[in-house]
C-alpha cells in the first residue's frame, strides 16, 4: 500500500487546501475550456486493470446504509470487481469490516446479507472467528503444530458512516472517511441526513463502463437535450458548481421554467413538467388545471407548500424548511463513483461499480424516507434486477436508456478522444482525481 505521506487523499486535501468559492475551484482552470481526455480510458481492458489495482482498492466507497446493519449480528457483503468487504455489527455495537476471507484458505465467509450473526465461521474447513475478528476455533489444530490463533485475525478494513451511508475503504493507511469528504458534510448540513431511512436499494447491470454511468450524474449540461419535460421546471443556467478535491456538487432550482425558453413559460407548463417528472413528491400522478398562486408568492411557494401536506401524509415533518430548501437540489460527486442528491423531502444515493469487462458495470441507487433521528431502523428491500425492469423513476431512466449507446460510441476506432467543456467540470474533476490515483498524466 502507498505510505500515508504519499496517499493521493492526502495529495488533493494539500491540493485544495482552503479552496472553496462555489465557483470552478480545484484542478480545473474555469479559464481552460475545452478539456480532452482519452476515449480508451472508457474501453481498454488494461486501463481497467489498472483502476482494480490502483483505485479501487484505495478508495472510500459507499458500501450500505446504517439501516443493513443497525443491530449486533447484523452483516452487509460489499462487492466491487474481485473484492469483497464484510460489513458487520458486532455484540457491543461496533461496525466493523473485513477482507471477506478465512485466514486458512481464502473462502469467503458470508454472502449476502442477514441478521442475528454471532460468528464468522467458514463453511469449508470450519475455521472461526468472533464479530471483532479474532480467530476463536480452528478443528484439528494439532495437525498445524503452534499455530497461535492471536497470529490469525480476520483482515480488516477501515468502515465509518456519514449520515444513514457507510462507507468501507480497503486500505487502511488512507486517510480517514472525514478527511476523504471534504466540505460536503457542512455544506449539507441543514438537510439533517440522520434522520433518513433507507427503504430500498436496486441494482442493475448496465451495457456501460462504471465511469459512462457516473458522468451521466456528474453534469447537467445534457438537461435541455435529454430531458425535454424536465427542462420545463427546471433552472439548469443559475447551476453553480463546487470542487473541493475528491468531492464536488452542484444545485438546481425547481419549480420555475428553464431561461433557455425565450419569453418563458406559463404557470400551466411548469406546473405540468413538474407532475410528469416528479409529481410524486406532492402525491400527484397526473398533470391537471394549475393551482391558485396567491399574490406575493411564486408557483414554487405552491408546490413547497404542497410537499409539506404531502409529507405530514407520510410522516415527515417539513414546517422547518423554507421553499428553497425544498426545491432546490443539491447534487454531490463523490470520486470515485457516486451521487448524493439531497432536497428537504428526498434523499437518494446513484453508484456506479465496474462490471466483468470494462464495457459492463452495475448501476444501483439508494431510495430513502426521512423520518426523524429516533426513528426505528428496517432492513431495506435489496433487489437486484435485469436492466430492462431497472426502474430508476422518469428523468433517471431516461439517463439509462443512453448508456449502451455511448458506450458504443466509445468504442468506435476513430474516436481516439472525448472533449468536455466547462459546464462538466466534475467529469473533468473525476479524470484528474483518476490520473493521482493510477499515476497517469492526462494523455494517458
């Protein structure tokens, strides 16, 4: 492993030292313009092999939320490409993760996930160890001579929470997952994360490298060609950006029409994308006559205000949120592979991990509730899913449906390069991150 002078955690927390404007900050030059970036960098299956052993086994990844592993003898198995991360909770309630393989042989211990784990014993030669790692019995131990069980704990690796997420990271000489996260907590502070409940995780192959999903989530340039009906509710111009180094964000205003519309729209229009895109979040299915906007207020005070009636429905309680906060979305990328999307009334978490083969990956997102800090926990609904029947709601599924398509593109000979602009200064952000982590320099 690096040492932790070296790590490139370390490099960008020196790198972005005091940066933080809410502009276009970090590695990228708001100055630069057009960025080029190598397309094999989406194909090469050696490009791939060098992420699986110079990033992703160095990387905080978001692994489960608290709710999988809430009690003693609660467990989670991450997995991303060869490796796999057992995430328990052990007697006394403290989260713990491991290398998910016995000392003896390799063979993974759990798969899965579950409850009321009081062991990790392994199912091929019976080797065990309790919920701290500790090797407790091993059968026939005489046959190993002086075999001290203390020389054979289960190999760790580092696990913290933020919020209702728990990240693992292999490598134990990085830099802890406080450090790793920057800005982002404080910036996302009001939102009160604690009180979230996650309800579901899906996840689907996708036809894509990890890295084409994650753009899709990384920029909303693509928003007036894409997603026609959401651009009708959405200010996707006044969309400020943020770097800080491993992590970066943007907002997006809803409930007024795009200023790409000369002249904007009417009441009536905004009210109807905003039904179609996201109508759920008002327990509103069709579109349908606008309502009454009271003099003093915008449509965005009706809709806030109809979320809040919609939430007391459900049980939240959204009195203390003004209408920006309920209308407003804040988006942070976390490097390598993951999206935080955080409004008063939703939370969500989009990951992308790489799949077999550099043009394959899986896709998965958190779903959540928000309820309140002394709410109960409940194991969440896991699913996993064909592509095809990988629902992901309106604008999200129409981000999926391109995937295969650009990943086709990709692997066209003669498009030796991608170009990116500006506006996509988090792809960028990720590129840069990448080159520090596999030692590259931007051609390569």
């Amino acid at each position: 492993m690096t040492a932790p002078q070296d790590h490139p955690a370390i490099a960008d927390a020196r790198l972005h030292q005091g940066v933080d404007d809410g502009t276009a900050t970090g590695p990228v030059d708001p100055g630069a313009g057009l960025v080029r970036i190598p397309a094999h960098r989406y194909t090469s299956a050696e490009f791939a092999e060098l992420e699986l052993r110079r990033l992703w086994p160095r990387t905080w990844q978001l692994a489960c939320c608290v709710d999988h592993v809430a009690e003693p003898g609660d467990w989670f198995e991450y997995r991303v490409g060869p490796f796999s991360v057992l995430i328990v909770r052990d007697g006394d309630g403290t989260l713990r993760a491991f290398q998910n393989a016995c000392r003896h042989r390799g063979n993974s211990l759990c798969s899965g996930s579950g409850s009321g784990l009081a062991e990790l014993k392994c199912g091929y030669h019976g080797w065990t160890w309790d919920l701290a790692g500790q090797l407790r019995r091993v059968p026939g131990r005489k046959g190993f001579g002086s075999l001290k069980l203390s020389e054979f704990p289960l190999l760790s690796a580092q696990v913290d929470t933020w919020g209702p997420f728990v990240f693992v990271n292999l490598d134990l000489e990085a830099p802890g997952l406080d450090v790793y996260l920057e800005g982002v907590p404080a910036d996302v502070s009001w939102a009160r994360l604690e009180e979230f409940r996650c309800t579901a995780s899906v996840v689907g192959e996708v036809a894509a490298n990890w890295k084409t999903v994650a753009d899709g989530f990384s920029e909303t340039y693509h928003i007036q060609t894409l997603h026609p009906e959401l651009l009708r509710n959405i200010d996707d111009v006044n969309a400020p950006q943020r770097l800080w180094g491993h992590t970066g964000k943007s907002e997006q205003l809803y409930g007024l029409a795009s200023p790409r519309f000369a002249g904007g729209l009417s009441d009536a229009e905004v009210w109807d994308s905003f039904v179609v895109t996201q109508g759920g979040r008002m327990g509103v299915s069709e579109p349908g006559s606008v309502p009454e906007v009271p003099e003093g207020s915008t449509l965005a005070d009706v809709i806030a205000e109809r979320i809040r009636v919609h939430a007391a429905t459900q049980g939240s309680d959204l009195s203390g949120f003004d209408t920006d906060r309920i209308m407003r979305l804040h988006q942070y990328n976390l490097f390598p592979n993951c999206s935080v999307l955080v409004t008063a009334d939703t939370l969500s978490a989009l990951v992308a991990r790489p799949g077999a083969v550099p043009g394959m990956a899986e896709m998965g997102i958190f779903a959540f509730r928000r309820a309140s800090a002394e709410a109960p926990y409940a194991k969440p609904m896991d699913l996993r899913v064909a592509f095809e029947d990988l629902d992901l709601g309106y604008v999200l599924n129409q981000d999926a449906a391109v995937l295969a398509g650009i990943q086709r593109g990709l692997n066209q000979p003669g498009l030796t390069e991608i170009v990116l602009s500006q506006e996509e200064k988090r792809v960028i952000n990720t590129h840069r991150n990448l080159e520090r982590y596999l030692g590259i320099g931007p051609a390569d």
